[in-house]
C-alpha cells in the first residue's frame, strides 16, 4: 500500500429525486449517467482505479475510487465540477476526499468491504455521513 487519496462519491437523496422527477432506478437517468461519465473522466485524468461503484447499465449512485501518490488538494478543482455539474441537473452530491494509505484491492461487488477495508475507507465513510447528516451537497477534504 502506498499513500493517496481515497474519494467517495455519493448521490444525495437519490430515492426521493427519482421517485420526484419519475426517472428510472434500473437504467441510467440523467444524474446516474452524468455521473458515470464524472467518474470515468476523473479516473482517467488522475490514473485513480474504480474500488466500487461504477456501474454503466444502471448508472453511478455512488462511487469509491482511490488515487495512489495524490493529494486531496489537487482534486478539489475536479470534485466541485463534478458537484457543480450535478447540481446544474438539480441533484444534490456529497464527495469526502481523505489522505492516507490507498492500494488495497479486493473483489469487485462487495460493498461492505469496498467502504471498510481499510482505515483510510472508514474515516471517508464516517465523514460522509457526517456530511450528509449536516446537509449533504458539498466537497469535503480531509
């Protein structure tokens, strides 16, 4: 494991935003889609790698992606786009970034482990929620 910086992405509210505008959970909607597509562009520009998340048939609730040697710092002009863009749709999104130990690799799928596998997974879990139970809708570096 090296140093780096663990990002997790999450729709705010999302159930209430879809059942409100009558857009389909199962397929990509307009947030889900756009935020695919964030996600893919932000791996691509920062060589991250997908820990859990992305997913093109359905679209993108929430996503956990990792970025070896980066700090939290250098992404925070990507991440407010990402929320920026969102919000341009009327959807509000919650992004923690923390520094700490980054690399570890685990199956695909597993949820629970993808959000606690390791300390720094756990610290960006325990401050999302934070965030989320405060309002949501913001950029929290850590």
């Amino acid at each position: 494991m090296v140093e780096g910086t663990v990002v997790i992405i999450d729709l705010d509210r999302f159930g209430e935003v879809v059942e409100e505008r009558g857009w389909s959970e199962y397929s990509p909607n307009p947030a889900t889609g756009l935020l695919t597509r964030l996600v893919e562009e932000l791996v691509r520009r920062w060589g991250g790698y997908l820990v859990y998340g992305l997913d093109e048939e359905r679209g993108t609730e929430e996503a956990i992606v990792e970025f070896p040697l980066t700090r939290p710092e250098e992404l925070r002009e990507d991440l407010e786009r990402i929320r920026e863009e969102l919000n341009r749709l009327g959807v509000g999104v919650t992004i923690v970034a923390v520094y700490g130990y980054v690399g570890l690799v685990e199956r695909r799928g597993d949820r629970r482990r993808a959000y606690t596998a390791t300390p720094t997974r756990r610290l960006a879990l325990t401050l999302l929620r934070r965030a989320k139970r405060s309002g949501g809708n913001r950029v929290v570096i850590a």
